[in-house]
C-alpha cells in the first residue's frame, strides 16, 4: 500500500558521482595553471641570469676598450712608461698618461691597468680585484696584430702591438645552468691608437 502522505523529496544537492567529477576536473586545471607557472618561472629565471651575465661581458668589454685604446697616451712626450707593458693570450697590462702628470705607473689613478682572466674563480679581475662577478665568465682570449701585420697571442715586443682582439664567453650559473648550458661570446676589436707613434 502506498502511503498518500509520503512526498517525493525535492532538495537539489549533488550526488557522490558529480563531487568526484568536479574535484578531478578542477585538480585538472589546477596541475596546468602549476604547469604554466612552473614553465614561467624557470623562462625568467634563465633569461635573468642571461642578462646579468651579458651586462658583465659587456661592461668588463667596455672598460677594456677604453684602457686598451688609451695604452701608449702621452701628451707631454715626458711619460717614458706608456704603452703596452705585457700581454699575452688571457691578460694585459697597459699604461698612458691620461691627466698629462708625465707619470702613468701607478701614482695616477686608472692609468696603471692589468686585465687577467682568473680561470679559478670564472671571473675577469682588474689589477687583482673582481671586475665581473656571479662566476660566469667561461673564458677571455686575446690577439694581438702586430704592425708587420702578423697575428699573435703572446708577442715578443709589446710595442709592436696594433690591434687587440678580445673575446670574452660565459654562460649562466646555479639553478638551472645544467639545463641551459649555452654559451654566449662577444668579440671586441679595439685599435691601439696611440701606438706606433
């Protein structure tokens, strides 16, 4: 028998089935909205520490062209020490007279300056201390022309020098440097203009 009192039972709330359904789909878009995030992340992480590196390379090149290109100043003739003291395949020291003192051995500040490539520590020091930091300097190379028009990495006489070839490469350091492993070079050829005359 059927009771005439029983009503059907009209709440509208979800069954088991469509929870489930809705967590799944939700966890779903979650895991690509991380995904997305993630993959964001490690973009701009890398890009970052590209861009520091080449603004290293770039400021450390920067400053070496302009010493490299001063090398040899002497505008009173009286400065006997000017020029390009040493150089070989991964540093050099050059000397000028910038503020017409007729001394450029050190007493002036900057008119004294060695580069070197400290393979160590991945770093491009000037006269002993660090020019770039982050250790993300993987090598310095320089060349020289010599006025004969000859080629060399380590000439005999530094005054015969002419041109000098820098090239500088790094690449990024710490989280992710496995995976992006690129190495990024930059050449600079600077013209010894107060050489040879």
């Amino acid at each position: 028998m059927i009771d005439k009192n029983f009503k059907k039972s009209t709440s509208n709330g979800f069954t088991i089935i469509e929870l489930l359904v809705a967590v799944a789909i939700s966890s779903i878009v979650l895991l690509a909205v991380i995904q997305v995030f993630t993959s964001s992340n490690k973009i701009y992480t890398v890009q970052d520490k590209v861009v520091g590196m080449q603004q290293n390379v770039r400021a450390a090149l920067g400053m070496m062209t302009r010493d490299i290109r001063m090398a040899g100043l002497d505008p009173t003739g009286d400065a006997g020490d000017a020029g390009i003291v040493s150089a070989d395949n991964s540093s050099i020291h050059v000397r000028y007279d910038y503020d017409a003192s007729k001394v450029c051995n050190g007493t002036s500040p900057n008119e004294d300056v060695n580069y070197q490539y400290d393979a160590a520590d991945k770093r491009i020091e000037i006269n002993g201390n660090e020019l770039t930091e982050n250790e993300s300097i993987d090598s310095m190379q320089f060349t020289y022309t010599l006025a004969d028009g000859t080629v060399s990495t380590s000439p005999a006489d530094p005054d015969e020098i002419r041109l000098v070839s820098v090239r500088v490469c790094g690449k990024i350091h710490g989280s992710f440097e496995d995976e992006f492993s690129e190495v990024y070079c930059f050449n600079n050829i600077i013209k010894c203009r107060n050489m040879g005359l």
